[in-house]
C-alpha cells in the first residue's frame, strides 16, 4: 500500500527534528566548557566596578583596619549646633512641652529633665537637636537672656 501525502510529510518533520537535535548535540560538545583550567574560570572586580579577566596588583589593594568599620545604624544620640526657639507649650505636670524654632518649622519635643534652669511658656532657649527612639528631641536647653 502506497504512503499518503500526510504521513510522509509526518515522517519527514519527524526526522528533520531528530537531525536538528543531533546537530545541536554536536555543537554543545564541541562548545563545552569542561576540562577548562580552574583559574580560566574566574572573572574579577576592577576599582570601577567592570568584570575584568586579570586579577588585580597587590600594589593596588587598601589596607582597611576592622575597628574603624562600623555595623549597624548610626547611634541615636547624634547632636547638632546649638540653636534657639521659643517655648510654646508648656506641661509642668506631666514634665513635657514644646519648642518652636526661631526661623519657622515643626515644634520640638523636650523633657523638663532636659532644662538647665526653670522655663516658663514664651522664655527664648537655646538647645541640642538629637534623634530619640520616637523622633527628634531637644536637650541641653539653657535660657537665653
């Protein structure tokens, strides 16, 4: 019995494929990385940041000292200049209040265990910006007279 169009066209996708196969099976052998010297392998980092394939110099590398690398955030009582503010609210209850700054801008927490001297609502202070665990605070606050 004669073979119909169909089923020869089927045959021959059918061997093209497994010789299109076969070829790529060759190339990946003849492009194989295997048995390659372990030292070809590695790439390295220049000063720039490129991946280069020369290691670099020993003349070219810094001495870091371990101590001086910091882990971490920065610590929480980092200080500022002094500036100066008026009180503008005050609780001699709860030991608390407010300071708004001179040039304009958002009110600053303060503690009264803060406060070199006894302040009232409206006295001018100088003060210490520093960052607390729930924001910005002032400390070191003086009278102004």
């Amino acid at each position: 019995m004669a073979e119909t169009y169909v089923k020869k066209e089927f045959r021959n996708k059918k061997l093209q494929k497994r010789r299109e196969k076969e070829r790529r099976r060759e190339e990946r052998k003849l492009n194989n990385d295997k048995g390659k010297p372990f030292k070809e392998m590695f790439m390295y980092v220049d000063e720039f940041g490129r991946l280069v394939e020369t290691p670099p110099s020993e003349e070219d590398q810094i001495e870091i000292e371990l101590s001086e690398i910091q882990l971490g955030a920065a610590p929480l009582d980092v200080r500022e200049i002094k500036k100066t503010g008026t009180i503008s609210f005050l609780n001699d209850e709860k030991g608390y209040g407010f300071i708004s700054a001179k040039g304009g801008g958002e009110n600053l927490f303060f503690h009264l265990s803060n406060c070199g001297h006894e302040v009232k609502k409206g006295n001018m202070v100088s003060y210490e910006v520093t960052k607390s665990a729930r924001g910005f605070a002032a400390v070191d606050i003086q009278l102004v007279k």
